[in-house]
C-alpha cells in the first residue's frame, strides 16, 4: 500500500526529477538546435556581397579592379569555387603570462590559392588547433590579392614567372623573387615553393635573408613579395586605362531594393 502510495506521489525527496514531459512543458536535450542547422545559406551583410551573390559580379578580378575590400570570406568561395586550395604552412603553441598561470594558446599561418594568379595567406590563433586553423583559412581568404606573371626573355606562350625583381620582408626576414627562363623551375625553400605553387608561377630564381627558420616570417614575406607585382608599372601597362563607375554606383537601384530576409 505504501509502495502503490509512494509511485502515485512520484518519488520523495525535494523534488528535482525529470518529471513526465506533459509536466514540464515538453524539455528535452534537442529543443534549441533549431537556429544553427542551416549554416550552408549564405546570407550576405555588406554591399559587396550583394553584388556577387545576385551574379552582378562574376569575377574577382572585378573586385581587385577598383580595390574593394573583401569583408566577407563567402565572396571568394562564391567566386573561385573548388579551384582554391588551402594549405597549413605552421601551427605553433604561444603563451601568455597571467595571475593563475600560463595560458596556451595554437597561433596557426594558412595560405589559400587557385594556382591561377590568387593567392592569400592568414594568420590566427585560438583555444584549439582546428578553431585557429579554421579562422586562419577564412583570414587568407579574405586577404586574397591577385599575382601577376611574366616572361624571361621572349614572350611565347604563357607566363611562368614573375614580371620583374620584387621583394617582400616581414620582421628579419627579406625574400627576393628573381625571373627564371622557362624549365628553371622554382629555385626556393619549402615553405616559399608551396606559397609559388599556389600563386601560378612555374619557374622563378629566389633569395633570402635573416631569420628564416621563423617560418611565418617568411610565408608572410613571400606574400608580400608576389603582392607587390603589380606595383610596377612596365611598358606594357602604359595604355590608358578606362575606369567605369564602381560597381556600388552602378548598381545603386539594385542596392536599393529592400532585402527580405526568410
């Protein structure tokens, strides 16, 4: 009689069962995953975005042209597709003095490219190995700049090397990038012949200096190196160059219309 009394008034104690669901308004472990389970629609926040998601813009090239910044790492995944590649050119712990000890952290150098003349690198660090690497992927996506290739002597064929002597440098660290006759190859050390590969150059002479063993030092001065190939302007880029109005202008009635948002 007690046992039948004792299962009608559902357990002793203070009370702090799980209880029926009809109790307790339906809870359960899987109620509030609703928001996050469609992360693939990409919902654009910037004007930029806008543009290349309604197929306004249909190429990078477009966005390098009147030096948009690219806030979104969605653009160049729209953009570039399966052709862009990621590497992980290091992953070192750092740490950090504070009042209950040390606290590590995973500071992570990546390097984004199409082998087709783009090529980014970021840099990042988190709690965790895969998080530092994840945001240093979408970091080199959005520091994704265009590279330009030329020719060592007589121009036939594709360019396979660089259009000129360029130099890069990051902290000790100097890279100097020199053209090579075709089937040279790339004449450089692990980490910048990763970094060429990914950029589109196939043969090139290099030269380094300081400490280079710091190897997100010279991934970075690299970067910087193939960067700046556009810098100079050659006999071959003296035509005048006709600029139409930027894409924000000439589609402002499009970036007008309100969005709606599902």
């Amino acid at each position: 009689m007690a046992d039948a009394e004792a299962r009608g008034r559902r357990g002793f104690g203070r009370g702090r069962g799980r209880g029926r669901d009809n109790d307790r308004g339906g809870r359960g472990r899987g109620g509030r995953r609703g928001k996050g389970d469609d992360k693939s629609a990409w919902e654009p926040v910037t004007k930029l975005g806008r543009l290349v998601k309604d197929g306004k813009i249909k190429s990078v090239e477009e966005i390098f042209l009147y030096s948009l910044p690219i806030k979104e790492h969605q653009i160049v995944d729209f953009l570039l597709g399966p052709s862009l590649r990621d590497e992980v050119m290091k992953i070192m712990p750092v740490q950090k003095q504070t009042t209950a000890g040390q606290r590590t952290r995973f500071k992570c150098y990546v390097a984004v490219g199409d082998g087709n003349g783009h090529i980014g690198l970021g840099c990042k660090s988190g709690k965790e190995v895969a998080i530092a690497i994840r945001g240093a992927i979408i970091n080199a996506k959005m520091n994704l700049v265009p590279v330009r290739r030329g020719y060592w002597g007589l121009n036939s064929g594709a360019p396979h090397t660089v259009p000129n002597k360029v130099s890069g440098k990051c902290g000790s660290v100097r890279v100097r990038l020199i053209p090579a006759p075709r089937g040279s190859g790339i004449v450089a050390s692990l980490i910048p012949k990763k970094l060429l590969n990914m950029a589109g150059i196939e043969d090139v002479y290099s030269s380094s200096s300081g400490h280079t063993r710091t190897r997100g030092n010279l991934a970075m001065a690299v970067y910087h190196a193939l960067a700046k190939t556009y810098s100079f302007l050659s006999p071959d880029l003296w035509t005048p160059t006709v600029f139409s109005a930027p894409p924000q202008q000439e589609y402002t009635d499009h970036l007008s219309k309100k969005v709606t948002k599902y």
